[in-house]
C-alpha cells in the first residue's frame, strides 16, 4: 500500500456526535481515498468512537488510545506518532470541513514540497468567549450546505485572524485546523494542562525552527458547537501561559500572556520600541527571593554581589512566571514609571501579585 499524502490527526474525548460529522466531511473529501488517512488520539475512551468510525467503511481511520488521563497534547502526539502522511493536518474533532479542502490545500501549499505551516480558518468559532451549557447538533447536510455555500461566496469577515496584523509568527497558529510537512510536526509539550496555550508553544517552536507560518484564507472548516465552561478554562489558562513564559522568556511571549494574541500583534512594534531593552532580575539573597522590574539589558547586576540563583530575563514585567506571593522583596525601577498606559499599571499589578506583600 503506498503511502497517504494527508494524515489528518485528531485528539478525541467524548464527542460522538461531532465526531460523526467531522468524519462525515472526510469521507466526502475529493482527493483520492488512498491519499487520506485519518489518526485518532484517543484518552478518557468513551466505547463510542469505534462504533462512529464503522459508520465510514471507505474512511481509512487508524485508532490510537490510551489509558492516562485526559490531555489534548498528548491525544495530539499519540496521533502524530503513527502519522504516515507527507503532510499532516492537525484538526479539532470539533470541525467539518468543505469537500474539496484537501486537494484544494495539497495542490497549493503542498505539491511541490513546500515548507511551510499553513493556519486554516475557523468559521463560527467564538474563542472561549461564553459558556455553552446546550448543544444543537444538526444532521451533516445543514453543515455540507453551509460548507459549500461559504466554498461559493468565500470567507471574508468570518475570521478575524485572517485580516488582523500577523506580526508574531506563532500567535495565530491555532491547532484546531492547521497544517505543515509532517517532518515538521513538533510534539505537543505534555506538561500544559487543562484549556489553553499549548498549541501557541508548540507553533512558537516550530516556528523557531525556521518553518514560516502563513494565514490559509483559502483553507477553511466550520467550528461545531460543544459545551464550554469559561470560568474552568480561565483557571488553567493562566498558569499554563505562565508556563509558556517561563520556557521561552521573551516580549512577545510575554505581551501574549499578558494581552493575548491578538493585542500582542497589535502592540508589538510599538512596545519593543519602548521598552525592549528592559529586563527582570530574580535571585535569593540571605534566603529570601528578591525581585527587581525594569533594568536595562547590560547595565550590571541589580542584585547584591552575595545574591544567589539569580536569573535575568529579558521581560518587562508585563507577566511573569512566578507563583502568587512568591516574591519576599520587590523592586521596581524608574524605566517602569515612564512607560506609557496600560503598560506602566500592568507591571505594577503583576509585581503586586507575585508579590508576598
């Protein structure tokens, strides 16, 4: 058997009914059966998905799972692992997709061995904006009409990333449709939990690694409804961005935690004029943590010479990766006070919470 141009990798959890459809949608794509394979990851198994899967014989669905608990980089990586695809599509079980998406993709970003990262778009996809607590779940012909109405008249309007300033490469680089060589595919770091930032790391990396990441306006699926409980995702973001920060200190990781990843893009520039010499020094002296906000890159220790474990990062102070109250002592120098609002307010409030008073 040779083997497939596509593998379209997908985490699953105890979503049957959308499952159905994003399945149902692979199964009428227009590129040849024999060049499509789909991978799923599966954790928290409900039983239900193999009987799904029966349902599309003609579907090449290969099945990994395990027994450890729920986490959707790690569904991701299973998936990835036994990918045979020359390019993999990372996907939501929560999208539908047009049927001429794939070879529409394939013969434009990937035939003739591009190295590249392509975003597609999310239509109706809220961003964790209000809880869910119903679900309509419409037969696959509404969504196949709505697919192909959209492949008619096209996309404009209908996700903001796709017209918004890309200026930091990974930041858009939502997983729940996305694309690239699989040589390319990163593995998802298994230490996030919950909601939240772990696809922004793995595009950051990848992006470091020199692919370019580019906004697919022609590469589009519809985002299907699920419950969400915002508050409960709220909780896992932040210490997962504060994660991110801690693992790649830098201005636009930090702007991202900060703001997120649309104001990041928009604020970028600017604030790296401003302020992108200032750094953040953390270390213990006579067994306390101190902190000090806001010094020059290359201007000398802020710390007294006895200082230990002392760390430098090039961050404003916007956000950083230290618990609530974990800081005994607190400085904040005088390039903090000259910067412009919301800034200035911003780093005060972050040093006040890592702050143990």
């Amino acid at each position: 058997m040779s083997e497939p141009r596509i593998s379209v990798v997908v985490p699953y959890r105890r979503r049957a009914a959308n499952l159905r459809l994003a399945l149902a949608s692979l199964a009428e794509q227009t590129l040849p059966a024999g060049d499509v394979e789909v991978v799923l990851g599966v954790l928290d198994d409900d039983g239900e998905h193999a009987a799904v899967c029966r349902e599309f014989p003609g579907l090449d669905v290969v099945t990994v799972s395990s027994a450890r608990p729920w986490q959707v980089g790690l569904a991701r990586n299973l998936a990835l692992r036994q990918a045979r695809g020359d390019v993999v599509v990372l996907m939501d079980v929560d999208m539908v997709l047009p049927s001429r998406c794939l070879e529409d993709l394939w013969d434009r970003h990937f035939a003739y061995g591009q190295r590249v990262c392509v975003v597609g778009q999310m239509i109706d996809y809220d961003n964790n904006t209000g809880d869910v607590t119903t679900v309509d779940v419409r037969p696959y012909p509404h969504y196949r009409k709505v697919l192909d109405d959209l492949w008619e008249t096209g996309t404009a309007g209908h996700d903001p990333r796709m017209t918004a300033d890309h200026v930091i490469p990974w930041s858009f680089a939502w997983t729940a449709l996305i694309a690239l060589p699989r040589d390319l595919a990163e593995e998802f770091d298994p230490a996030f939990r919950g909601y939240g930032v772990e696809d922004l790391e793995w595009a950051y990396r990848v992006a470091r690694g020199g692919t370019p990441i580019v906004m697919g306006r022609d590469f589009f699926g519809v985002h299907l409804p699920h419950l969400r409980d915002v508050a409960a995702n709220r909780r896992t973001e932040a210490p997962n961005y504060r994660y991110f920060l801690r693992k790649w200190p830098g201005l636009d990781v930090e702007l991202a935690c900060a703001f997120g990843d649309f104001e990041a893009n928009e604020r970028y520039l600017g604030l790296r004029r401003a302020a992108g010499g200032l750094t953040v020094v953390h270390g213990r002296v006579d067994g306390r943590t101190h902190l000090v906000v806001g010094v020059p890159a290359g201007s000398g220790a802020s710390l007294p010479a006895t200082a230990t474990d002392v760390e430098v990062l090039p961050l404003v102070g916007l956000a950083l990766p230290w618990a609530d109250g974990s800081v005994d002592r607190s400085i904040v120098l005088e390039p903090i006070g000259a910067l412009p609002e919301p800034y200035r307010e911003r780093v005060l409030a972050e040093v006040r919470r890592v702050s143990a008073r």
